[in-house]
C-alpha cells in the first residue's frame, strides 16, 4: 500500500461489524425511535373513561331551594271576548256562596240582572272536590270572565256561608284584574229560627 492509501483509510472510522455510513446509521436509528415511541402517544390520546353519575369524586349539584305556590300564581292571564248583546256594565255586585258542598258564583249590575255565573259543577268539578278552596278559584276566573265581557271593571263582593272557597274566590277576582271596592258578609244568622241539621256520628 502506498503512503496515501495508508492515510485515507486512517482517516476513515470502522466500525466493528456494521458496514453502513455514519449518515446510514442515524436514519436507521430514526425509524427504530419512532416504533418505540408509538405505542406511547396512542395510549395517551386514549380518552379517560367518563365518570359515571353520582360517582364520589363528582361535585353534588346544590339542592333546588323550595318553591311556595299560592293559589294566585297558578292564575293565568285569561281572554276577554265581548259579550254578544254586550250591557256595558262597569260597575256590578259579586255574589259568592261558599257552602260546604259547593261554591257558586254570581256576578250582576247594579239592578239585579245577570251577567255571568260559574259553580264548581260546571267547571268540571265533581264529588267532595266541588268544595275545594281551588274550585272556587276556577268558579270565580270563569265567572269574571264572563262579566268582563259586558265591560265590567269594578266589584263589590259579597260573601255568603262558611264555605272554604270564601277568600279564595275573593283573592281570584283580585288577581284577574277587577278593582274590588268592598267585601260584604251577608251571611244569614238565625235568631233562633228553623232547628239545625243534626250533628254528625264520626
């Protein structure tokens, strides 16, 4: 070998057993990195199973806080449809009569004439519901109504019996827009007159 030849191969690193170039071995290492690392990202792009509901590590929602409804929120704004023959009555009386089995309604000008009634019966009510505090709400909104439609806008009430539907009706045609100017209790009372029902055996 010549001095040249000598010095070329001095200058060339060899390595044990791999024939390839020094650029060769890195883009093979390369590949070899790659599958190793694979198997890692696809388990960290694996989604973390969904916590199912009421589990212990979930925040409990806050308890809803107790809602109180009264008998006038359960009032809906009603239609006023004008009365065929409308009287233009402004002005009118409501008679309530409360009694035990029943609630029944009359609304009327100031002379006596009729311009809308309701009872528990006809709105649907039946049994021992017909002398609830509800079915009187229901009779007096549906009474209203109908007297509405000849004008009416301002009430005196008046009450008669010991029924449970008394303050309800009273409180319904406040609720539905008459102007109520007075609350009557024209409830009989006898001086000792006819003999009363017998008392119940419960």
């Amino acid at each position: 070998m010549s001095e040249e030849t000598k010095i070329e191969a001095a200058e060339t690193p060899v390595v044990a057993g791999n024939d390839e170039t020094p650029v060769q071995a890195a883009a093979t290492e390369a590949p070899a990195t790659e599958a190793a690392e694979a198997p890692a990202k696809k388990a960290a792009v694996k989604k973390a199973p969904k916590a199912k509901k009421g589990a212990a590590g979930s925040t409990p929602a806050a308890a809803p806080a107790p809602i109180s409804i009264s008998l006038d929120d359960t009032i809906e704004p009603i239609k006023i449809v004008k009365a065929k023959g409308s009287k233009g009555v402004i002005q009118g009386v409501a008679h309530v009569q409360a009694s035990f089995n029943n609630t029944i309604v009359s609304i009327t000008d100031l002379r006596g004439g009729v311009i809308g009634w309701s009872s528990a019966g006809k709105c649907g009510f039946k049994g021992s519901r017909k002398s609830t505090a509800y079915a009187a709400q229901m009779v007096a909104q549906d009474a209203c109504r109908q007297a509405m439609g000849h004008g009416l806008k301002e009430v005196e009430v008046r009450v008669k019996g010991p029924g449970a539907g008394r303050e309800s009706a009273v409180r319904a045609m406040q609720a539905i827009g008459l102007d109520v100017s007075m609350i009557r209790d024209v409830t009989p009372i006898p001086h000792n007159g006819c003999r009363p029902p017998k008392q119940r055996r419960v």
